[in-house]
C-alpha cells in the first residue's frame, strides 16, 4: 500500500527538492505552498494522508501551529519539520508538541528519505500498541543556541523525555550546561508549575547534605536547635537538580537510592519515614562508570539514576556552535560597557575561537566574551584583545591576515570610527592630538564618531 505524504513549503524549488528526494520511495505525493490549503485537505480529503513534511517558518501559519492543529485533527498523522533556524529550543519543543522528528537545513536527501520511511514505521508501531496519543502541550520559556548535529539531537532527547516522570542523568564536562539542561527539562516538563532546586552535593559535606536534602529534628546534632525541612520536601510535586553526584559518599548514596526506590525520605535524627513526590535530575562531570568499578559509586544507585542518560558533547566537539554562542554573549554582556554597547567580533577573532580547544567548555566561553565585552577598546574585537592562552593556538597566516580581512568587511563609516578609537587610545583620549594625527579638524573627529555610534 502506498504511503501519501503531504508536503508544505511556501518556496516552491524546495518544493521541488523534497519530491526528488522522495521519488524513490514510491509514495504518493501531495504539495502545497500554504499550511491553510494543507488542513484544508486532512479536514476535508477522504484521501488520508499518513505523514506531512512541513516547513516551520511560513507566512500565513507557522509550522509550529500547524502541527498543533494536524495533531488536534489527526493524532495518527507523523509530522516532520524543516527549518533554517538554529535555535535549538524548537527542536526539543516540537518533538513535545507531537512531530516525530525535526530537521535543520540544509540536508541530504538520503537523510530526508531515511527520516520519512522512519516516521512511517514508527506510525506503524504507534497503531500496532495502540499508543498514538500526542504528549502533553508545554512551552520552553528560554532559548538554546546552536546548530551542530550532536545538540539538535540532544534537545530532541529533551523532548521526549521532558514531559515524563522519569529520573534523568546528565553527563558532560565541566562547564557544558548541565544544569541549563536540567533547567530545561524541568521547563518543559509537567512539574514546571512547581519548584525547581538545585543542589551542589560536591560542596557540601556528608552530613550538611543529608541535614540540606532530608531536613532534621530538634537536636539531632550539634547546632541543630530548631527543626528543619529538607529540601526534597520543599521541593513536593516539583524538581530537584543533584549535581555532582559522584562526590557523595556511599552512606549518603544508599540513603538516596531508598529516596529513589521507596518515595521517601527519614530526616535526620527521626525514626519516622516521610512519603516525597519529587522528579531527580543528576548530574556528574565524571566517568560513572569508572567511579562503579573502583567502588567510589553505588552500582545499584547508578542503574536506578540511569533511567535516563542525556550525554552533553564538550563545545569543542561542536565548533559550529562556537560562533552563534560567542555572538549571543557579546550581545548579552556589550550593554556592561559605559559607551559603545554594539560590539562585534572581526573574522578572525571568530577563526581564532575555533582554534581553541576550550578546556572550560561554554562556561570559559561565556567569561572571555564578558572579559572582551568590557575591556575591549574599539566596537571591533580584534586579535590583539584576545587572552594570551587563546592568541597562541592562531596560526600565523590568520594573524597576519587579520587587519586585510577586518578592513574588508566593514562599513566604511566603521573603518574611520575603529580607526580613529584606536588613534584616541593611543594619545588617551585626547582628542586634540588624535586631530592633529589624523590630520582632520576637530569637528570632523566628533562627526566620525557620532555617525558611527548613530548607526550603532
């Protein structure tokens, strides 16, 4: 039997592009260039159609609400999205919304026909389990940068496992976002209504963390001269985030696995169990597998943790992520500076980026753009800005090229306010001098550099 796909796309050559891509599929095809014209046809075509490939920005619906509406018509129907943009929140939010999958150009056709025959069995299965309800509607209340394969996939994981119950460990270097995703779980999950805490179980010690976590009675220690609730308790219905489990002790541990297992928690210096409903999110820069072997980490603990595992890749793993996060930061962190606030970044400060093997993956990302945001003396960051530990992995050919290709790609309203801020920096501010090196009046300094913070 043949599978009918409807295809939506308001550029008619992509249009064209899918329906190649498809033709050795042997589907029966259906295009169209408005979402409404779309609906129209699984409203009213006796015809049923098994998966839509749509894509997400169009200017009569967005793909987005199409799938809403396509889902509140036809729960069965598969929906796959396409778009250009790279913020990776849609990702993760359309597979909560009920697509099966979500694509970022540009791609291959092999991996759109793959994508396809996968929808199509996945529909297969759904109606063999009788299991073809959509999940619950959330919305993700802060967007995620990137474009790299590994974090779209990533946040498609999110998507799937968001509006569960289930326990989640995250993996990942220091410094890659675990909480950031953990956050976004949370964000996206049923329980977002509720509290989110977030616990750092490496700087606390065994017994602080247990008095933190499980709260405790009147004089169960020293200094404990009021009862005390824990945090899994404040956190009832809601989310609590543990990061860096490994550092915990294995008393600690077992307590927690019966946190896991049985739903509840003994306070300290109690002999009464209290029942907690409360969602576990972990986190762990280590190998905890490694830390299993060497007995520092409950086994048991572990497989109960792992219902779940999120993996997130080191930024230097996904470099064509460094860009689009270093632009985002300099917008974020360029309203610090006292004047100028539009900065941007020359060519070859963004080359030099990629160069660099990050040790301290975003987090150290995030620092130095804050550093140059501030201390930078021109609306251009250049080389010469950049920390030492970064300028030594350029290679010499980007360093010497660096002024040419500055010079090249910017405005010519620009060139004459970097260079004459340059000028300034040199005599200090002083303008008189900077004049008289520039061999332009006064008033002709003050026009260059009003006009350019005017289109600034």
């Amino acid at each position: 039997m043949k599978h009918t796909i409807l295809l939506v796309d308001d550029d008619p050559n992509f249009l064209s592009l899918m329906e190649l891509a498809l033709e050795e599929g042997n589907f029966n095809i259906i295009s169209v260039n408005r979402p409404k014209e779309a609906l129209r046809i699984i409203a009213e075509s006796h015809e049923a159609v098994d998966l839509i490939v749509s894509d997400i920005n169009m200017p009569e619906i967005s793909g987005e609400d199409l799938l809403r509406e396509v889902k509140r018509l036809d729960s069965s129907i598969e929906v796959i999205l396409i778009t250009g943009n790279s913020a990776l929140d849609a990702a993760a939010r359309s597979i909560i919304d009920g697509a099966y999958d979500y694509l970022i150009k540009p791609f291959n056709s092999k991996g759109l026909l793959n994508t396809v025959n996968n929808a199509l069995e996945h529909k297969r299965l759904s109606k063999e389990l009788h299991n073809d309800q959509p999940l619950e509607v959330t919305k993700l209340k802060q967007q995620l940068i990137g474009q790299s394969q590994k974090m779209i996939d990533l946040f498609k994981e999110i998507g799937r496992v968001a509006p569960t119950n289930s326990t989640v460990l995250i993996l990942g270097e220091s410094g890659t976002g675990k909480e950031v995703i953990a956050k976004q779980i949370y964000k996206m999950s049923n329980r977002s209504n509720k509290k989110f805490i977030a616990v750092n179980c490496g700087a606390l010690s065994e017994t602080l963390l247990e008095s933190e976590l499980f709260g405790h009675a009147r004089g169960a220690f020293t200094g404990a001269t009021d009862k005390r609730i824990g945090l899994f308790e404040e956190a009832s219905e809601g989310t609590i985030f543990l990061d860096e489990i490994t550092e915990t002790s294995q008393a600690f541990q077992l307590k927690l696995l019966r946190v896991l297992q049985e739903g509840e928690i003994l306070p300290v210096g109690t002999s009464t169990a209290k029942k907690v409903n409360v969602r576990v999110l972990a986190a762990s820069n280590q190998n905890i597998e490694q830390a299993v072997t060497e007995k520092r980490f409950r086994a048991d603990l572990y497989y109960r943790l792992r219902v779940i595992t999120l993996a997130i890749p080191p930024l230097r793993e996904r470099k064509t992520d460094i860009a689009l996060l270093a632009t985002y930061f300099l917008d974020k962190y360029a309203s610090k500076r006292a004047k100028d606030t539009r900065l941007k970044f020359s060519p070859a400060v963004l080359q030099a980026f990629q160069y660099y093997h990050w040790p301290g993956n975003v987090r150290q990302l995030e620092h130095t753009v804050e550093q140059l945001a501030i201390m930078s003396h021109s609306v251009v960051i250049d080389l010469d800005d950049l920390p030492s530990e970064i300028r030594s992995n350029i290679p010499i050919n980007l360093a010497n090229s660096e002024q040419e290709d500055t010079a090249i790609l910017l405005p010519m309203a620009e060139v004459a306010y970097l260079h004459a801020q340059k000028v300034l920096s040199a005599v200090k501010g002083n303008k008189a001098q900077a004049s008289r090196i520039l061999d332009i009046d006064r008033k002709t300094l003050d026009r260059i550099l009003s006009r350019a913070k005017e289109t600034n």
